[in-house]
C-alpha cells in the first residue's frame, strides 16, 4: 500500500504544472564612459578624419603642453589652423 501511495505522489508531482522560468533581466542601456585616465586632451585641433563615434584623427602644430602634477593628465595645445591649411599636410 505505501509503494502505491508513493506511487501516486510520484506520479502527480511529476505531473503538476510547472511555473515557467522567468527570462533574465535585460541588460542596463550602454552609457557613455569617462576616458581613461592616461588620456590626452587636445584642443586646436584639426579633424582630419572621423573613424567612429569616439575615434578621430586630427592634424595640429604642437605649440604647449600641460602636465597635470596631481592626476597626471596630459593636454596638448596646438597653434589654432584652418581646416584648409590642415588639408594641404
């Protein structure tokens, strides 16, 4: 009698509807990011050609460069050009 009720038990729960599994939650949106701080800052400078989003090559005449002490930060200042003259390079 027991192997029968356990039988049946076996059988129902073997049976029973089971809870669909939930789908794993969609990932966060993509965000912009800081750069990384080895980066350099350029001002003056030229773009020559853009290869994607945040990517561009830039033609400019080094005048100055800051060195940030405290975070080590680079930035470069270049001699304002037209777009002209940094075509004719």
């Amino acid at each position: 009698m027991k192997g029968l009720l356990l039988f049946t038990c076996l059988l129902l729960s073997g049976c029973a509807a089971k809870k669909p599994h939930a789908p794993p939650p969609t990932p966060p949106p993509a965000r912009s990011q800081m750069p990384p701080p080895n980066a350099e800052i350029i001002q003056h400078c030229v773009v020559t050609k853009q290869e994607n989003a945040n990517t561009v090559t830039c033609s400019c005449l080094p005048v100055k460069t800051k060195i940030d002490s405290k975070t080590g930060h680079t930035e470069i200042i270049c001699q304002k050009m037209k777009e002209e003259q940094a075509a004719g390079k």
